[in-house]
C-alpha cells in the first residue's frame, strides 16, 4: 500500500463539528504561537523521559527551525499533497495551497532519552486505547494516555503542532520498543469541506489502508521512513523518541521566540540538568543547557532574567540554607487555621534571620493530597518556596509544576522579594497537573478534569499560590510589634501606600 492522506466522507448521520482547538494556543498569558509550540512539545518530551533507578532523567530536545524548505523536502511535500490539494485548500479556506507547497519552511522537533510512542498502532477501541500513546496522539482529541504527575492531561495541547502549520498539518517519526519499533504517520485538522459535490470531515491521517472504513495504519516501510528522514534532515535513527516535523510553517513561528520561550518555560529542568536543547537555523545552532542558559537571558526582560540568576541558586540550595515548616501541623490546607502551627514565632525568626544575613531562604511546606477515588489514600506531601529580598517593586512569584512554569497563577503582588514556588513531589504535582488548562497557564478550582476529585482540592490550590503572600505578611506582622524600622530597607511599601498608614497610625493616636 502507497503512502498517503485520506480524509473521511461525511455521512448524513454526523454532526458537523469544526475545531475550536487554535483559541487554546492564542491566550493572552502565552507570549506567542512559537511559545505555545514549544511549551507544548518540551512538556511532551518531559513526559515521555525514562527515568533510571533513582527516578532522574535526562533529554534532549533538538528543534530545527528552516524557514525555507530544501529541495528534496519540497518535492515531498508537493508529491505527497498533490492528491489532496483541493481537501486543504476548502478546509483551511484559501484559493490554493500551491505556494505553501512549493516554497515552504518547516519545524523539526525531535526529543531524546525518551519512550517515544508505545502502544499498539492497530488499537481503536477506546477501552484497550485510554493507556495507548500512539493512539492518543494521533488518534484522539481530549484524550490523553497522561495521568498523575504528568504535566499534559486534556489530549487537546498535541493540536498546537497543525496550527503551527498553515497546512494544519504534521508528521511524525516514533521509534519505541514495541513493534513495529519505527513508524511514520501524518495526521490534519481543517474544516468541514466539499470537494466534487462530495462532503467530507475534517479529520485527516497521512499513513496507508485497504478500505475506506479501516483506520489509518502508519507507515513501517523502512525505505520510505529513511527517505523522509532524509528529506527533513531528522537525526533520529534506532534512538527511542518521537521526531514531528510542522510543515509549512506559520510565519509567527521564528527562532528568537522560539530561544524565548525555551528560556522563559523551562529554566528549572535546564538549571538542574535534566532538559538540553539544541536550537538549530540556517545560519545559527544554539545550545540550552545549565551552562549556557546565562547567555540567553538578554531575550528577557530584566527582572524575569534576575528570577532566572535566582533560580539557579534555589536548584542546588543547601540543607543550610534551607528550613523545613512541621508536617504534624499540616492538617488543612488553610493558612488561615494552620498558618500559626506552621509558622510559630521561633520559625519566623529563622526566616527572618536568614534574610537579614543572605537575603534568600528555602523554605519547605507541608500540605497533605488526599483524592476522592482510587481509594483515596491520604499522602503527605510538599512544595518549595524560595526567597530572595530585592529592591524592586512588584514582583509576583513565579509558580512551577515539575518543571514547566505555569504563566497565570493569580497571587498577589510583593514589593520588595523575589520568589519561586515549586511543586515537583508527585502527589502535589499530580493535583496540580490536574487544575491546569488546556495550554498548562492557570490552576483552575473548577476545571473539568478537577473539580470534586480531591479532598479540600479549590483550598490546596489556593494553599500554594498564597503561600509566599502568607509568609510575608507573617514576618511583617512580627516585625511590627517591635522596632517598626527593623527591616525597612527589605521588607517595604510603596510611597503611597506608607503614607495611607502613617496617615492611620496618626488617626489612631489621636483617638
């Protein structure tokens, strides 16, 4: 069987459905379409790591950005849509797709030290494919093989990759330890089309079958993968992993972005050395790892580049430089009845005195997971909160959730300290994971995919992202009661803001 797309015909029975999938990828709390694209495929390839005995694991991600394909990529590409040109052209909703065809760029993205895609290629039913990794990246939408710590959950963030393209197209190359151990296979998501006087879905795989109602089976040919490899310049040979290739790229997708959003998502998995990438163009290659991540912090400004210097004191932090709040007063997952427990007044006094002495602190904190279902076994857990005193103003914390930095957390604004909040430890990050969006921005109390599936869920959430703000405001409370010019030059407001309270303590003087 010959290699190629096939679209479905639409029956008079089925709903005419047209994905929403792109407003995902075009949020306000994400910079870009380039930076939804690489949040995306990094969180996959994070995922799919193989950890060795002590659970570590180590990637690499290489990303090749052409903005203007090669020969032999062009005559692929115009060869293997010559048959469909008319199906994208109706479905994306263009006269022709012709010069993206013949004078194209292309994404590269291929991860290393990772499973690639397990599981049966032939399995479409949905009770022998919820755990299938192969059958939910192309097969699926709003499935996911993803579960607890996981950082993707909804099966939705894999459609960033067609619209990318301007073809709303992929492919991609997956060698695994299942056989077959290396496959190609294309998939696209357009538009509800007519072509012919004949309707047909929007869904499209690229891949080889017999019979127009048999699913779509990926290529095994090794003659025909090497060829495309070749084409697309892919470096994967016999290594597990995946390899997609974004053809026709958007031309909101470029290489400074691209560094961007490297740097801006993923600082903590490069810092502690889990997570290279290699960012190649035309012109350029670019390596990201813990010792050159300095040298790409001018693409940001200056005070995410300052959380970025930080963050690569609180990855190695040492036991002293640490302090660890008591597990016995964990109880809820409320600073406003275990707060005192947590924090007692020798506590803050440790805190205190390592930010006068250093000016940043670690500071472990408790909180008990507990889900409704599975059994629902209470487990301990806990997050770290890192602490830096500055002299700017308006700092919020910055959230991370095994690895990924989640850009939306409502917290409210700190002057004068800078902070990191992390959340890696399983049953935390596993609860977490769950809250999150679509494109991995918020936690969401109400989220489908959360809502009534832990005990005290909406108030764990609301635990972590008021945890720096809840410490604050503890320190400044004992602060007070004593020398009222203590810590000024650390801890301090807003000229506005001190002169409404002298204004008040005056009021109350006089009262």
């Amino acid at each position: 069987m010959n290699p190629q797309w096939h679209f479905n015909a639409r029956r008079a029975c089925d709903r005419m459905r047209d994905s929403a999938n792109d407003a995902f990828f075009t949020a306000e709390s994400l910079e870009n379409l380039s930076e939804a694209l690489i949040r995306e495929a990094i969180q996959n390839s994070l995922d799919a790591a193989q950890r060795d005995g002590s659970g570590s694991r180590q990637i690499r991600v290489r990303i090749a950005f052409q903005p203007k394909a090669a020969p032999a990529a062009r005559e692929f590409l115009v060869g293997q849509f010559a048959s469909v040109r008319e199906n994208f052209a109706r479905g994306i909703g263009v006269a022709s797709v012709d010069a993206w065809l013949a004078d194209c760029g292309y994404v590269v993205i291929e991860d290393f030290g990772t499973r690639g895609l397990t599981g049966d290629v032939n399995e479409y039913r949905l009770e022998y494919a919820e755990k299938n990794a192969f059958f939910s990246f192309f097969r699926a939408e709003g499935r996911s093989a993803k579960t607890g710590e996981s950082l993707g959950r909804w099966g939705i963030g894999k459609q960033v990759f067609p619209t990318a393209s301007r073809l709303h197209a992929m492919f991609g190359v997956t060698v695994r330890a299942d056989a077959p151990n290396r496959v190609l296979m294309g998939s696209a998501v357009v538009r509800n089309h007519s072509v012919g006087g004949k309707d047909f879905q929007p869904d499209a795989w690229f891949g080889c079958r017999e019979q127009d109602d048999n699913p779509v089976q990926p290529v095994t040919s090794a003659e025909f993968i090497d060829s495309f490899s070749s084409a697309f310049g892919l470096q994967r040979t016999n290594q597990t992993g995946l390899s997609v290739v974004v053809p026709s790229v958007d031309e909101r997708v470029n290489t400074d972005d691209i560094r961007r959003g490297i740097v801006r998502s993923f600082f903590w998995p490069i810092l502690l050395g889990e997570l290279v990438v290699d960012l190649e163009s035309p012109a350029k290659l670019w390596r990201i790892d813990a010792e050159t991540l300095a040298t790409h912090r001018e693409l940001l400004p200056a005070a995410e580049a300052a959380v970025i210097e930080f963050a690569g004191w609180a990855a190695f932090a040492k036991p002293e430089e640490r302090t660890n709040l008591s597990d016995a007063a964990a109880t809820k997952p409320q600073w406003a009845q275990v707060g005192d427990q947590l924090l007692p007044e020798a506590k803050l006094e440790e805190i205190r005195s390592r930010l006068e002495k250093d000016q940043r602190i670690a500071i472990r904190i408790p909180v008990r997971v507990r889900p409704k279902f599975d059994g629902g076994q209470e487990e301990m857990s806990f997050f770290m909160v890192y602490l830096a005193t500055c002299r700017d103003s308006g700092h919020r914390p910055i959230f991370l959730r095994d690895g990924i930095v989640i850009t939306d957390v409502r917290s409210p604004l700190m002057s004068g300290t800078r902070s990191l909040v992390v959340a890696d430890d399983p049953p935390l990050a596993g609860l977490l994971g769950d809250a999150e969006g679509v494109n991995h921005t918020q936690w969401q109390k109400d989220s489908a995919k959360f809502h009534g599936r832990y005990v005290h869920g909406p108030y764990t959430i609301k635990f972590v992202s008021r945890s720096v703000f809840e410490i604050m405001q503890r320190l400044h409370a004992a602060e007070t009661k004593g020398d009222p010019n203590l810590l000024l030059d650390i801890f301090y407001l807003p000229v506005k803001e001190h002169r409404k309270r002298r204004k008040l303590e005056r009021s109350f003087r006089s009262n």
